[in-house]
C-alpha cells in the first residue's frame, strides 16, 4: 500500500472494514494480533489484484522482449526498402528515365541501408526517421520520371 494514513482505500476494502468493525472483538486479542490480521488481509488483496490484472510476470517477460523486437523491426525494414530501392534503381537505370531518377532511388536505398545498420546496433528511433527519409527520397525521385 501508500503508507499514508490518509489515503483512500479502495472501495472493496471499505466494506470489509465497516463489516469488521460491527463484529464484537475476541477476547485475548490485542493490537499486535490485529496487526498480523490486517498484514495477511493486505497480502491476500495485494493477491486477488494481480490475479485480476493477469500474470504481471508474463506482461514483464513481454516487456523485455520489446527492445529486441523493435531492433529486429528497424533492421528489416531497412534492408527491404534498401533492396527495394536497389532493385528500382537498376531498372530505372535500363529504361529510358532521366539520369536523376535512378540516382534519387540509388541514395535512398543508401539511406535505408544506413537504416538498417542503426537499427541492428540498437537505434531505432534514428533508423526509423532515415528509412522515413530514405522512402521520401526514393517517391522524389519517382516524381522526376
């Protein structure tokens, strides 16, 4: 719990209080065991939460994973747009389009590849705006043709 002695419990608990509060005190029982009363109670709430929220450790063994899969995201997606822009780049290269053109998609396949790179080593934020970047230059770059 807070540890505050005025905070607000939550409404369930209230009740549970205003029931214990009715029912006479046994004999022989004194604050101490009030105490370890009220410590098995909490522990007992603390454990009807958590089975109500789900398995708090599946969601933190989930959480761990994340930082992983982002990289993995920021890397593929990087190396396919920069495959992508290769690709385009070469057959743009053949045709009969503006020297501009394949050049546009050459660098930002160039942009996508560095993309690539930043996300393996973990940089993802900055791999997502280049492969932003590296798309937008490539769509420029069709605008020309």
């Amino acid at each position: 719990m807070s540890g505050r002695a005025d905070s607000d419990s939550l409404p369930d608990t209230r009740a549970e209080e205003a029931e214990k509060a009715e029912e006479p005190e046994e004999p022989g029982r004194g604050d101490d065991a009030e105490a370890a009363g009220r410590g098995e109670r909490d522990r007992q709430e603390r454990q009807d939460r958590q089975g109500d929220q789900g398995d708090q450790g599946d969601q933190d063994e989930r959480d761990g994973d994340a930082p992983r899969r982002a990289r993995w995201a920021a890397t593929g997606t990087g190396a396919v747009l920069a495959l992508a822009g290769t690709a385009a780049s070469l057959l743009r290269l053949t045709g009969s389009a503006p020297a501009l053109v394949p050049v546009a998609y050459a660098c930002g396949a160039g942009t996508c590849a560095l993309a690539a790179v930043l996300g393996s080593r973990g940089r993802t934020r900055r791999a997502l705006w280049l492969s932003v970047a590296g798309l937008m230059v490539m769509a420029l770059g069709d605008q020309f043709d």
